[in-house]
C-alpha cells in the first residue's frame, strides 16, 4: 500500500494490524482518483471512516488543502499517526479520535461554516448505513455545492442513484468492490 501519485507519489503506507479495518487496495484507490479527477484543485476532504488514513493521503498528494479523518479504532488511530508522520502534513491531516457522530457534532461546534468538498466513505462492509449518512450530511449542510461523494461498499451491495439532492454519476464495480460516486444535480 502506498500514496499513488501527486507530491508525495510512492511513500509506503502502513495497513492497520488486525480484522476490523479493510484496506482500500491501491487498484481502487487508483480507480477512483481517476473517476474524480486525477489532481484536485484544493478543497477540503472528509475522510469518514479513515482506517490506515490512505485516501486522505493521497488527496492531500494530489492538492487537497486539508482533510479532517473520523477513526475509532486505537490501532487504526495509531497507524494514521504514522502515515502522515511520513508525509509531515500533521498540520493539514485533522484526527478525530472515537465515535464518528459524537465527534461530527463536536467539530460542528468548533468550526460551524466548515463544508467538505471531497467526502470519502469507506465503511467496514457489514453495518454499513451510507444511503442514511448521506443524508444526514445534506441535513446538517457538510457538504458544500461542489461536492463529490466518493462511497466504497460491497460488491453485492447498492446504492439508489439518487439520495436526497445527490446524483450518483459513477457505479462502478471492481473485484468485490463497488465505488459510488455523487454529486448535487446541475
């Protein structure tokens, strides 16, 4: 596993140790900058469910401005640390340690305006509840107009092609992986 492409292209990555994380493999990570755009033009990334930290690395490689990672597994928290120590972008790479929500509203109140313009939500396969948290973000105005949500779930599993005010313009499948991506409708 490492960082693709863009500033920091090849820095190894680590994987989180244990069964409760599933790495993105770098064929997805890979497919997926391409169906979002090669190089990002700033913006701010949410990377919900963060494992090893690996997608929000390689925004950052490819000119994201900032990303804020939700992770609540120690291992998991410990193994971003030191991802993005290799990078040296802890000023950029924002870790919220513990429960995703909990720590949501947290940031809400810390930073009331912030809105993503790059989300990335690669839950755990089982207990996955995109289609709800989807619109939960639309809800409570996290994602900003220009928006794209990048969703990595199941092979057997879907989304609907529309969620709230969302549009899925790429459904793609990839081994066991699907990749959903949305934006708002033009």
């Amino acid at each position: 596993m490492r960082i693709i492409a863009g500033k920091f292209g090849g820095i190894p990555l680590q994987a989180v140790p244990g069964s409760n994380t599933r790495p993105t493999t770098d064929k997805i990570k890979e497919s997926m900058f391409n169906i979002i755009g090669q190089y990002l033009d700033g913006g701010i990334v949410l990377d919900f469910y963060a494992g090893s930290g690996a997608l929000g690395l390689e925004a950052l490689s490819r000119g994201a401005d900032e990303v804020y990672a939700f992770e609540r597994f120690r291992k998991a928290q410990e193994t971003i640390a030191k991802n993005v120590a290799k990078t040296h972008l802890e000023d950029r790479y924002h870790l919220l340690k513990g429960d995703n929500q909990k720590q949501l509203k947290s940031l809400r109140k810390k930073v009331p305006d912030l809105q993503f313009d790059w989300v990335f939500l690669d839950p755990p396969y089982k207990g996955q509840h995109l289609e709800d948290l989807l619109l939960q973000f639309q809800e409570e105005a996290w994602l900003s107009d220009q928006v794209t949500v990048v969703c990595e779930l199941d092979s057997q599993d879907n989304l609907p092609d529309t969620v709230g005010n969302l549009h899925a313009f790429k459904n793609a499948t990839y081994g066991h992986t699907r990749v959903v991506c949305y934006r708002f409708a033009a």
